[in-house]
C-alpha cells in the first residue's frame, strides 16, 4: 500500500470539502443538533499520547470529550514534535467519510507513524505539541504538549492520520 503525505497548507485549502457532519447526510436528526454543535477545542477535551502493541513504529493519540455537549473533531490533529518549525504531515488515504462526533466521555483517535520500518536515519523526540481543528480545518485554541514514551523515535517519513472513531481505525494505516 502507498501512503501519500500533503502539505498542511494543501490540505487546509481542500479539505473544506469533505468537513461537513456526517449529521447532515444521515436522514435523521440526532436529539443535540438543535443546538449548534461546536469544534472540539481543547478547554473541554484532554489528550493524551501512548505506545501501541501493533503497528510497529506507531503511536496513538486519543482526543476524549470532557465537556457537556456533543463536538466535532475535524479533520486530524496538527502534530510537531518538540520544537521543529514544521508540522507533520497528513495521511491524506486516512480520510473517514464522516467527521467524528464526539459524545461527553467519548474519544477520537489517530495514529501517529513515527519512522519508516526500513530503519531511516532520525531522531530521538521527547515530547510533542498538538492542536485541534475547527471546520475550516484551520488550528484552534492553545496547542496540547504531551510527553512522549522513552525514545521514541522518529524520521522524516512520520506522519498523523485523520481522527476516527476507533483505535483500531486510526492503527490500520
């Protein structure tokens, strides 16, 4: 399988397409879609960060709804490690088909591939830094820092995939 890596900037200006709510398409009106349904932002979410079984090479960042109302988690997250100017990049193949509610106590999740298998050159990180996204997909709120697990370590073919409603979605890429 061939993964492709777009530019944030690219995928900011296209993805305004593919954000609307899967509420919209359903057919029938969840009971909350009378009041306005926000972003996930990060006064009313926790994230946290932490080592898989499988897949080899990956991590799991887990977005948990701590709030009182429904929100969406658009897009995927934007994900720096330590301080690099640069932001990594999106598995654009990880696009659900529909943006990921959010219920009070529920999580969304996404992978994080750290290093190519085939042992690239690369870097030992020890914390990264994340935003959330608004429908715009444009980041929203203070960045979440997390500390990652002991050497992690990552190469310039790491990337994140878009939020999905299982850690079994998000690990498959």
């Amino acid at each position: 399988m061939r993964r492709r890596l777009v530019p944030l900037a690219v995928l900011v200006a296209s993805a305004a397409l593919v954000a609307a709510p899967a509420a919209q398409a359903a057919g029938k009106p969840a009971a909350h879609e009378s009041a306005a349904i926000k972003e996930c932002a990060t006064g009313s979410t926790s994230l946290a960060v932490g080592k898989v079984r499988r897949s080899v090479n990956h991590l799991l960042l887990t977005l948990t709804n701590d709030g009182k109302r429904p929100c969406y988690a658009y897009g995927a997250p934007t994900v720096v490690f330590d301080d690099e100017p640069a932001a990594t990049g999106i598995l654009t193949d990880s696009s659900p088909q529909a943006v990921v509610t959010l219920e009070p106590g529920e999580s969304a999740y996404a992978a994080i591939g750290t290093s190519s298998p085939d042992g690239a050159r690369g870097r030992t990180v020890h914390h990264l830094s994340s935003w959330l996204a608004n429908r715009k997909l444009q980041a929203v709120g203070d960045a979440a820092t997390l500390a990652l697990p002991a050497a992690t370590h990552v190469d310039d073919s790491a990337f994140v995939t878009y939020w999905q409603s299982t850690p079994d979605l998000a690990l498959y890429w």
